[in-house]
C-alpha cells in the first residue's frame, strides 16, 4: 500500500510519510543513559506519541533496556479515586507490555492487588525492576489527563522510588503530556503551579516543530514515492504558513495530493496550495476545534486577547498564562514577542471568536455588489454605520472577548458579506494598538483589494485620528494601494454618547483618500 500524509493517530513507517522520531528526541537518550527523569510536552497532534513509539522500539531493538510507552488517559474517568486511578494505570501498563519478551514484561497486576493505591504503583515498578534483566525506561503518555489527588499520588510514588533506581526502580522515567508538571491540573480550574511533587526531574523539554529542511524532507518523500512534484516554492510556503506545526504540514499536503491535484504528473503549486489552506480553514478540522475551544479559558484570554488588540502582554503575573498558551502551541515568541503561532492560527483564531456574531448579522453579499461583481465598499461602510447604531452595543456585550469586542464585531460584519468568496487578511501590529484587515475580493476584472485600520480610543490616550492617519499611509505605501479606512471606537469613560460622537467621512491624507468612521 502507498503512504500517505497522516492526520488522525500515530504514524507508523509502513504506511505514514514520517521523520525519523530519534532526531526529533535527540537528547532523550542521553538522559536515559544517565538514569535521568525527565518531561517531554508539546501541544495536540505535533508527533509527541508517534516520537516516543519509535524511539522505545529502538531502545528494546537494541537489547539494552526493558523500555514501554504506555497511556494513562483511562485514568481520568476515574476523577480524584486513587485506587482505582493507579488501578487504570497498571492495568495499562500491563496490557501494553504484553508485547515485550515474556521476562522483560512487570509481574501481573494481580501481584500489587493488596497494596494500597498511595504505594501500589511504586510497588509495582519495583518489582517489575526486581524481575527484569535489563533496566526498565517508561515513558507515560498522556499524563496530564491524570487529575487530583491521583495525580498527585502518580508523582510522588514516583518520586518515592527514584533512590532505588535502576536496579529496585525504573532507571529512567519520563512524564509526556501537552504541559510542563507546573500546568497539571489538580482540580478544575486549578494547576499545581510547581514542579514540587516531581521535584526529580533532571528537565522539561518541548518538542519542536518541523523546520522548514524537515518540512521539505517530508513533502519529498512522496515525491520518492510516487513522482509528483512540490515546487521549492510549495515546500517553503508550506513551512511559512504552518510554522512547521506538524499536524497541520500533514493535513496541507493531503489536501494537496488527494484532494486538489490527484493527477500524480501534475506538479503542485502555490496556486493550488492557496486552495488547500482556504478549505482546510474552513473545514475547521478536529485537531482546530480542540485548540480552539481553548480560546474560552480565561488565562488563554488573557494572552491571546492583547495580542489581537495589538497591545503589548505585560505583567509578571501573567508568566505561567504565557507558559501555558506557549505549551498548547497557541503562540510562538522565537521572534523576540509574543505573537500567534503561524498564519494558519492567525486566521483561524479571530475568525472562530467571530463566528456566532457573524451568522446573527441579517446583512448579505449582494447588497453590497456593483454590477462588476466588485464590492461596493462606501455602500458597505454605510451600511456597518448604520448597523452599529442599532445594534453595535448589543452585539459589544455579546462577545467572548470584552477587551477586543469591537474588532470581533467588525470582523464578524466583514465576514458576513466576504462569505461569498473573498478572503480577510489580517495583521496584529503588536505594541501599536491597531489591527490591519485586508479583504481579498476576486471579481470578473482581477482581485480587488481594500484596506481597513481599527483603532480603540482609551482613557488617558490621545485622539488616534493623526497616529492612525500616519500609520495607514505607511501601510499602503507598501500595499501599492491608496485608499483605506480607518475606523475608531471612542472606549474612553468620558466618551459622548454614540449619537454625538458617530461620524462617518472622507479625508485626504498624504494623497491618498481615507475613510475615517468614528463609533
């Protein structure tokens, strides 16, 4: 059977195109080697399980150690039971290393049957040890599902029996989840906010995303499969978009060889590529809605909100809210700021927050069409005049996030009418408290491009007409483009009422003609 690019479950290297999991896990060894605990996190979907499965098998392939990658996921129903979460736990255990040579495997569960849960895990992986000619290495996955007081019970048990390693206890053990131990959570709501009851671990490290050679590696070996080409210029857009988050490379490629271009002659483009990322967006896959239904926890609003705003995430306090939006691959800061993680996010994320406001909005595409098919955009900008009057206060109330409400409306307005086949591009200029929108609007004579620059006018700021005025025009100016809007909500605590500061009109800036609307 051919491979294919995998976006559901663990890839494997019969059928999946794959990296070779131990670059990716390159200091795992090395701690494994020195009986070092360590763990390995990494949001949703970016190869955390495929990676540890391959890197176990060739630990035990090599004859040196008794390693098992095992889940405690089943665990969690089990909710703050001890018993019967360590019970869960070995049962696990058990079953997976049914698949090691039979004097390799932990004695039965059965065996640990009298011990309490607060010490049967301990007991268990230490006669499991006892037992085993070689050392024992265990990787458990999917440890932060674990919660309460048995996930409190797992590390110290852990911990309990670290001074015994390797020959009573398990040289090398690694905790493997979405988040650092800091994150885990004891409660609903709650995270421990230490590392205190694994205090043994040697460090915590996060899987990487695909470089954009490793992108390129991947996309070519299906080009060693089958022919079909991914032009250099595919291969490097293909990492710009994605930021080489895995997950999302390997459900752009499928896209691309199963849906949009099949014919394996025909070379993949960036047109068809452009395609792909449309769809995918739209479809909103799991692996989107998972990440997404994120947004609506309060210290992921706390940092993904100012970011939209274009504001800056100040405040010490706010530190473990950036550790933990950084852990679920939400946002990135190798750029020296924190910004969202990869254009793909940076559409998906403002677009989700706007969705339900958007499909409320009895507004359509034809009533803002000219008879080119263009959008009939001083029409469109009467029309959202007239709909914040009536409704924008409402509508202000009703979104997720209070401090980027206005932008969420706006956007849910332009969504609504862009629906019918255009595109929104949009731009965080961060620590500059604007967002830039860019619509792409195709029409029987090319693409029609439109500008737009909302800004929020605060307590203790200056009227941002002359700063938004001037930013604009920088920005066209690298557009090519001259003529914009700039649209400012009065937020301020002495602000007039709507009917006395609402204005809508035109201005000339620099040459270049601009809508100002004022709200």
């Amino acid at each position: 059977m051919a491979r294919v690019f995998n976006t559901s479950g663990p890839c494997n290297r019969v059928n999946h195109y794959m990296l070779p999991a131990e670059e990716r896990l390159s200091d795992a060894r090395r701690l494994i080697d020195l009986e070092r605990y360590f763990v390995l996190h990494a949001p949703r979907q970016t190869g955390k399980t495929t990676t540890v499965a391959a890197l176990v098998a060739s630990l035990n392939a090599e004859g040196r150690y008794a390693a098992l990658l095992t889940s405690c996921e089943e665990a969690q129903a089990t909710g703050e039971d001890i018993n019967r979460g360590i019970a869960a736990i070995l049962q696990l255990i058990e079953d997976r290393a049914a698949a090691l040579a039979e004097p390799l495997r932990p004695p039965p569960v059965g065996s640990v049957a009298e011990v309490d849960g607060a010490s049967r895990l301990r007991v268990y992986l230490m006669r499991w040890a006892e037992r085993s000619p070689r050392p024992v290495v265990l990787f458990l996955d999917e440890i932060d599902s674990v919660i309460g007081k048995t996930l409190i019970s797992v590390l110290r048990q852990l911990r309990a029996g670290y001074p015994d390693r390797p020959a009573r206890f398990p040289q090398s053990v690694a905790l493997v989840g979405m988040r650092d131990v800091r994150d885990y959570k004891i409660a609903k709501g709650e995270v421990l906010h230490t590392a205190s009851p694994y205090n043994i671990k040697d460090r915590s490290f996060l899987l990487a995303n695909f470089t954009a050679e490793e992108v390129a590696t991947l996309l070519e070996q299906h080009t060693e499969d089958t022919g079909q080409i991914f032009t250099d210029e595919v291969k490097a857009r293909i990492w710009e978009l994605t930021r080489g988050q895995p997950w999302l490379v390997n459900a752009l490629a499928q896209q691309l060889v199963d849906v949009e271009v099949p014919e394996r002659t025909q070379t993949i483009t960036a047109e068809k590529l452009d395609l792909a990322k449309d769809k995918l967006i739209d479809r909103r896959e799991t692996h989107l809605d998972s990440l997404l239904d994120r947004l609506t926890e309060p210290r992921v609003e706390r940092i993904i909100a100012p970011i939209l705003a274009g504001e800056l995430v100040l405040g010490d306090r706010l530190r473990d809210d950036v550790a933990y939006a950084l852990d679920l691959g939400l946002v990135d800061r190798s750029s020296g700021h924190l910004e969202i993680a990869n254009p793909i996010y940076h559409d998906v994320i403002p677009r989700a927050l706007a969705t339900t406001t958007q499909y409320s909005i009895p507004h359509r595409t034809e009533w803002y069409l000219t008879a080119d098919g263009r959008l009939d955009m001083p029409g469109l900008y009467e029309g959202f005049f007239e709909f914040w009057h009536q409704h924008g206060e409402a509508m202000m109330a009703s979104q997720p996030y209070r401090e980027v409400a206005f932008q969420l409306v706006v956007m849910s307005f332009l969504q609504r009418i862009t629906n019918g086949g255009g595109h929104i591009h949009r731009e965080y200029a961060m620590g500059r408290g604007r967002m830039d929108l860019v619509i792409h609007w195709p029409f029987t004579g090319g693409v029609q491009r439109e500008v737009l620059e909302l800004k929020v006018w605060r307590d203790g700021q200056a009227d941002p007409l002359a700063k938004g005025l001037n930013q604009l025009s920088a920005y066209l100016d690298a557009l090519g483009l001259d003529h914009a809007a700039l649209l400012i909500f009065d937020r301020r605590s002495n602000a007039p009422p709507l009917s006395e500061r609402s204005e809508l009109g035109e201005v000339e800036h620099q040459g270049r003609r601009i809508t100002v609307m004022r709200l």
